[in-house]
C-alpha cells in the first residue's frame, strides 16, 4: 500500500481544523471561515503555496495555542512570516490592534494577499449569511484602505481591492436600506 502524503495546503487546513476545534464564527465552525478565505484565493487562481498555507493559518497564532515556532519548523520561514505579519498585535480595540498591526502587512504581497481575502470572505459573509458585523467592515473600510492600499499591476492584489470595494458598495448600499 502506498503511502499517504499531504499536501502542505491540505496539512495545513487539518493543524487549522485541529487548532480552532470548538471556536465559531458566528453561529458556524470556525473552520468555515478558512474554507471562505480558501476559496477566495482560489477564485483569484492563487497557487503561491505560501500563500495558500497561511491563508489557512492566518488566525492560528492570534486566536489558538499554535505559536510561531510551531509554524515555522512545519511550514518553513516564509509561511511564518507571513502568518506573522497578519496577527494582530496588542491594542485597546480593533482600531489600535489594525494600527499597530497594518505596518507589517504594508507593501508585503503576500501578507497582503491574505489579509485581502481574510476581508472579502468576511465582507461575503456578511452579505450573504451574517450581517452581524458587517457595518463594523464598512466603519473601518477607510482605514483599512488607506493603511494597506496598493496597485499590482501584474498581479492579484489591484484586482482584491477593486472587489473589495464592490463589496464595500453592496453593504453600503444594504446598510441604507
């Protein structure tokens, strides 16, 4: 019998299911959040395995048990990293958590990459299933843009953000209704 092998995607998905067993988002499991953030990357015919890897871990370090040094020997440096850069660093609130964390996402591609799908699946979320919190998404679009805003030309992320700012549209145009 051969050997099964996991794709370090695919591996990364299950320590992401392990690691937020229990957790909701909203009234569903948490792991439904990174299929969205998954799937998102997927739409924009992403195949950076670092991207594809920290999509899925993106939330570990900030919201589970997982540590950096556990990503780092599984997934090598540059996932690390790149999880790192997304974490929330230490605030009062939502606002000085962003402010402190936007610099390290600022200008990374990568680290930019996720944290725009990690947005558009929330903003879907929030249009289609739970629109709990979807007029905080809207309070902080402007800082939001204006913190981690950039042209790609060649790439995925000028294409995120024109999306991002359809969504943005959608809900505000839901949220007058």
């Amino acid at each position: 019998m051969d050997k099964l092998t996991l794709s370090q995607v695919e591996f990364a998905a299950v320590v992401a299911e392990v690691a937020h067993a229990g957790q909701h988002y909203g009234e569903l499991d948490y792991i439904e959040h990174l299929k969205d953030v998954s799937g998102v990357l997927r739409r924009y015919d992403i195949d950076d395995e670092v991207i594809l890897v920290a999509g899925w871990l993106h939330d570990v370090v900030e919201d589970t048990k997982v540590g950096y040094k556990y990503i780092d020997k599984v997934f090598g440096p540059e996932v690390s990293d790149v999880v790192f850069r997304v974490t929330n660093e230490l605030g009062k609130n939502r606002r000085e958590k962003f402010q402190a964390t936007s610099p390290k996402i600022a200008g990374h591609v990568r680290a930019t990459t996720v944290k725009l799908a990690d947005r558009i699946a929330h903003y879907e979320n929030g249009l289609l299933r739970d629109g709990s919190k979807l007029s905080m998404y809207v309070k902080e679009q402007s800082m939001f843009r204006g913190a981690l805003f950039f042209e790609d030309h060649q790439g995925h992320v000028s294409e995120m953000w024109r999306d991002i700012d359809k969504l943005y549209k959608q809900a505000l145009a839901l949220k007058g209704a």
